[in-house]
C-alpha cells in the first residue's frame, strides 16, 4: 500500500538528505581531489553526531515504549527502520567514493597502502616507528572470568582480537582481547619515499598494530584481528532544577556520557563471525550494525588533508579574508561606529575585527563595561584573553557561557573557570535554556554620558569556524538596539520583569510571535492586491508552527523564497498549500550559517538578522535574538547577499515536493554564489 504524503517531511529523513547533500560534493568530480576528501569527513563527522543524539533520542522512545505518531506521521518504531536503511545506504555509497578518490590521489603520488605492500628498508622504518612510538602506549585487553569486558569508549577504534595459547588444542574455545587504537597519535603514518620515487606514501594506525599484534600476547597466536567502532548515546541528561551547581551537574553528566546506551557499532567487513557475536553479546546490540569496506572512521581525513605539504592544485585556491574597510585606515574603532553602522560578512571578511574590538575596548580607559555571550570558543581564542584582561583592569566584564552546547561542554568549561579567576562575572544562563543569542555589548563614558556600543551576529565568537561558516556581524552605537541589548543582558543575568523590546526579537518570550506579525503583515499585504515577499536564509525549519504559517502565506499569494542549508520539514510546490514557495540549500566549500530575515512590507523593506533557526528548540527552549537592520544601505547590502544565493545555479539545490533535492537548472550562465562572493565588494553591490 503506498504511504499517503504527510504535508511535512520527516525532520531526520530530511536531515540524511542534507548528509547525501554534503557526500554529493564528496563525488563531484569538479571539485579539487583532497576537498573530496575532506567531504567524506565531513560525512562521517556529521553521522556520528546524527547517531549518537537523534538515533539515540529514538531508540529511548522505543525502549521506553512510546508509539504514538510525530506530527509528519512517523512512529519512533516505523522512523528507526527507514532511518537505518538510509544511513546503512549511504556509508555503502560513502566507502565506495572513498575508493574512488584514493584512486585518483593514488596517480597524483598520494597513497594510503598497507604494511604487506612495503618493501624491505620502509617496512624496517615502520617497524622501528611501532617499537619506539606505538608499542609503548598500547594496552591489551584479555576477557576472561577474571578479567570483565573492559569499557570501550564511544567513537573510539579498536581491535578486536581472537587468540590460541600456543600449547592449547585446536578445539578449544579460542581466547578474546581488545586494543584500543590510541586517538593520541596520528591515525596515518608516512613511510620513507622509494628509490627515486615522489609519491607521498601512508599506513593507517590500525593496519600497523595489527601487523605487529603478536608482541603484544607474548605465548599466544592471533589468527583473527578485526577494527571495530562503538558509538553511544551522548546526549545529556540535566537535572538542572536540582542542580545546585550547573557546572559541576554538567561535569557529572559528562562523565556519565562514558557509559551511554550503544546506539550503533561498526564493524570491518569479514570480522570472524566469534568475534562479531561477543561484541553483540556485550555491547548489547543488535540492529544498527554496519559493515564496513574500508578503513573505519572516515573523519581522520580532515587531518590527513590538513597535514599534505604542497599539492595546492589539489585544493580549493586560498581565500584570505580582507579586513572591513570601514576600519581599515583607523586606530579608533568606536568612532566609525559612532558615525555608521558596520556589516562583516564571514569568512570573506576577517573575524579579527571583532577581536580588535573587543581588545580596544579592553585597553580603553572610557569603556566601563563589556557584556557578551559565548557559545562555542575556539582552541585559542584572543577573545578571552582580551576579555580577562580587561576584567583585571578594574572593568566590569559580565559573560554569558553556555554550558550546554552539545560536544563543546568540557572547552566551555575550561574558558568560564579561566574567566572567573581573571575576574570576570561568569554567568551560566538561566534554568532549562540554552543561550544561543550571539551578542556583544560595550558601554562607553564620552562628554559625561554614556553610549552603548552593540555587536549582533549569526555566529558564535569564535575565530576559528569564522573562516569555515558563512556568516553576518553587525556593529551599531544604534541607542534603540543599546537599549535593548542592556535590557536582555539584565534579563539573564539577574531578576527583571518582562520587557518590552523596542526592537529586538527573543526567544523564548516573543519572537516567534513577532515572526508571525511580520508574516501576517504580508499576508494583508497579499489579500490587498499589494506586492508581498518573504525571503528567510537559514540553518534548519523544522517547526509545526511556523511551518503552517508560512503555507498561510503562499495561499494568500505571498511569495516566499527560503534558503534552507540543513533540515527543512516544509513541502514546496505542492498546489492548494504552498505552490509560492521556493525551497533551496547551498552546500559548498563554505558552510552556510547566516540566518537573515526580508520581509517585502510593502515596499518598505525590512531586514533582520538572526542567532535562531525555525526550529522548536530555538523558539521555545534557547535565548535567541533577531536584530533590525536599519541602516538603509546595509539593508541593500543584505538583500544582494540573499539574492547572490537565490541566483546560484551551481551548488543549490531545490527541494521537491516529495522530500528530495535536485540541482537547480536553468538558461542562466553557471553563478556559484560563494565563489562570486569572494569579490570584496561585488556582493554588496550585486543587483
């Protein structure tokens, strides 16, 4: 019987169509051979999170019991098998352009072999390589009745290992260990070049030590060794109400996370059929085993690509970032600001703007305090350095870090602790809400008064996703926007009552009902005969709510253009519904991150930015913030960057009515938005 089309799609069906999206560029043959490669780490990178928090979420559904339907029709029981079909489909299709890329790094001189193919002198290197840097850290595992099934560690590799003692008989039971592959040493070993050869040859980590296993069970034969990969359940489980102190709660959950339910386990294709059922038995699982034809864990690729000296005809040309040109020629940032707002867009302009503002606003005398949020920080960040320091200098330095942001938890913690002893007031947020809102406010004294200096963006502060995501930071001395950017800091930092934003959008209190105003303006607009148009660029739409409300709008007559790079539960082009919407998604070189909000109104044209998809958990369970742009010119600036995308016709891809993409085709010459971005400012003056 066919399924009846639900008038949403699935939001983890979508997602393995954004995932297929990503391998897709992974199998274009017109991207350079080691981005291809970084793509299928990408791929792999992004299925282990999909597994250990959305398949996971599902399997407690089920193992709870739970059978009631989703609002697009699915029941946990009914998802998990399509679920597992589809991601099992597309690790087959993964592996196999694995082996076609190594094929063609292959005759580029790039090769990953094994220690079987190496001649006498390079298999005498790695031999030496194992003795003096592997060997020493390896720890095998015996599982015996003395000896419990040991811990293995999600996302980790390992060897399972069958064994003979060398006196025992050939029928008896044969013996099992495990050896963890240590994640502290580099998972591809370089071996010394032929005679006279060029090629950049490599042995992975796994294939070394399993070369070399007998020195590790010294009186015993292994006759059967195999990788293996456990993913868990990683999702965290807070008690936050009880909690008397959130970050040790977090500290907790952090170690539990170690012993969360298996959710899947990846095995080598051919592991002997004793081993794979002691490592069902134990691992108490069953159904989301994967079979793999290849090495496991694809995601090593990121660095292995990063660490390839030379070979630049093999990647994407570098992009350097320019410096915003309203700064450029000025030592005092706060007065181009007091003078004009100031539009970045990343990573084609340099995040170190941002930086630079927050260490002179550090080093100045004038500025009296400096509030901000932090989400997720890199490795290395300046921000926090400029942060501390200004907090030792006698300023008043509040900052918002959010505990919660899932597999960032342990760096952010690490940064509150380093903030606090600078001095810093290190806030966690407030109870059962994650802060996403990406805010920076500086108050400065100037002629006996004081201005308000705001930076509002799409992305965290941090500099290094900077040069990998797409995304927009807007500066303003703007005193409508100040004020509001003081009122949400008190909101979260101490006791206030309700306020009522003069211009911001947040989340959780009104921004989704601002949203809906906004729509419903339009949808007047429409019924009037007037031009009406949305245009919304974001990560992911998922929410029931503001999904319906946007087919309101189509059947109203409002047209409706959404750039959606991820999940997007909506169904375009269906007659009667939503035959005036258009759904695109841009995957390329750039992760797109920008979240940027037109609204036609009129002629009057409106446009905000935004940290908040259209999803539930950001409308109703995080701190979120949708900021007016309302400088004219930088509103013009937005709208030729959405139009940039609307125009791609190399890497879009329109979404169908039935749930899947297709690249977009059309009469127009090839225009690769991201590519046609780079030319600083060509996208600010696009028509």
């Amino acid at each position: 019987m066919t399924r009846q089309l639900s008038h949403y799609v699935n939001r983890d069906l979508s997602w393995i169509e954004f995932n297929r999206r990503v391998l897709q560029e992974a199998q274009d043959l017109d991207n350079p051979l080691l981005e291809r490669a970084k793509f299928l780490s990408i791929v792999s990178s992004n299925l282990d999170e999909f597994m250990s928090v959305r398949v996971a979420g599902i399997q407690d559904q089920i193992r709870a019991g739970y059978t009631k339907m989703d609002f697009t029709g699915y029941t946990p029981a009914g998802l998990w098998k399509r679920l597992i079909k589809r991601t099992t489909q597309m690790v087959y299709d993964q592996y196999k352009t694995y082996r076609e890329v190594f094929r063609s790094l292959g005759r580029e001189g790039i090769i990953i072999t094994t220690v079987e193919e190496l001649n006498a002198s390079q298999s005498n290197a790695v031999s030496q390589y194992f003795q003096e840097i592997v060997f020493p850290v390896l720890t095998p595992m015996a599982v015996d009745q003395s000896r419990p099934f040991p811990l293995v560690h999600t996302k980790e590799l390992y060897l399972a290992v069958l064994l003979q003692q060398d006196k025992m008989d050939k029928e008896d039971e044969p013996l099992f260990a495990i050896v963890q592959v240590p994640s502290i040493l580099p998972r591809f070993v370089p071996i010394p070049g032929r005679t006279n050869s060029k090629k950049m040859e490599f042995v992975l980590l796994e294939d070394l030590i399993e070369n070399h296993i007998t020195t590790l069970f010294n009186g015993y034969t292994p006759y059967a060794v195999h990788p293996f990969r456990l993913t868990r359940n990683a999702d965290l489980t807070l008690n936050e109400d009880g909690a008397e102190d959130l970050l040790e709660e977090i500290e907790k959950e952090l170690r539990r996370r170690r012993w969360g339910i298996p959710v899947r386990l990846e095995v080598a294709r051919g592991m002997h059929p004793m081993a794979l059922e002691i490592l069902k038995e134990e691992l108490e699982i069953e159904d989301n085993l994967i079979e793999i034809d290849g090495p496991l864990d694809l995601s090593f690729l990121m660095k292995f690509v990063h660490s390839l000296p030379g070979h630049d005809n093999l990647r994407y040309s570098r992009l350097e970032p320019v410096y915003p040109y309203e700064f450029d020629e000025t030592d005092d940032m706060f007065e181009v600001i007091r003078q004009r707002d100031v539009l970045m867009y990343h990573p084609y302009e340099s995040f170190d703007a941002v930086t630079d503002f927050i260490e002179q606003a550090a080093d100045d005398p004038d500025v009296l305090a400096i509030k901000m949020t932090l989400y997720r920080v890199s490795g290395q960040s300046v921000l926090v350095q400029s942060l501390s320091k200004a907090a030792e200098s006698g300023k008043q330095v509040t900052v918002v870090v959010e505990l919660k942001a899932r597999f960032d938890e342990e760096r952010n913690i690490a940064w509150a602790r380093q903030l606090e002893k600078s001095g810093c007031h290190v806030v966690y947020g407030l109870v059962g809400l994650k802060t996403h809102a990406k805010i920076l406010l500086v108050v400065r004294r100037e002629q006996g008064t004081l201005r308000r200096y705001v930076h509002v963006g799409t992305g965290n502060y941090n500099d290094s996703t900077a040069t990998l995501y797409t995304d927009i930071g807007l500066f303003t001395s703007h005193p409508i926007i100040g004020s509001d950017a003081s009122a949400l800091f008190n909101e979260v930092t101490g006791y206030s009552s309700p306020y009522e934003w003069k211009a911001f959008g947040v989340a959780p209190t009104d921004l989704k009902e601002k949203l809906f105003r906004l729509i419903e303006r339009e949808i007047a607009n429409a019924v009037q005969g007037k031009g009406a148009r949305i245009i919304a660029k974001m990560n992911s739409l998922s929410n029931q709510e503001m999904i319906d409300k946007l087919y309101e709008a189509s059947q109203a007559g409002v047209r409706i253009e959404l750039i959606v790079r991820g999940v997007c539960c909506l169904r375009p082009g269906v007659a009667g519904r939503s035959e005036n919407i258009r759904v695109i998604s841009i995957v390329d070189r750039f992760l797109e991150h920008a979240r940027v909000m037109y609204f036609y109104n009129g002629g009057e044209e409106e446009v905000y930015l935004s940290s908040a998809d259209w999803m539930t958990r950001n409308l109703t369970r995080r701190i979120e913030l949708m900021s007016p742009v309302f400088d004219v010119s930088l509103r013009k600036t937005l709208i030729n960057m959405l139009q940039l995308n609307l125009d791609d016709n190399v890497k879009a891809r329109e979404l169908r009515a039935n749930g899947t993409y297709v690249h977009v085709e059309n009469d127009m010459m090839p225009f690769r938005s991201q590519f046609e971005a780079r030319s600083i400012p060509q996208w600010k003056n696009y028509v």
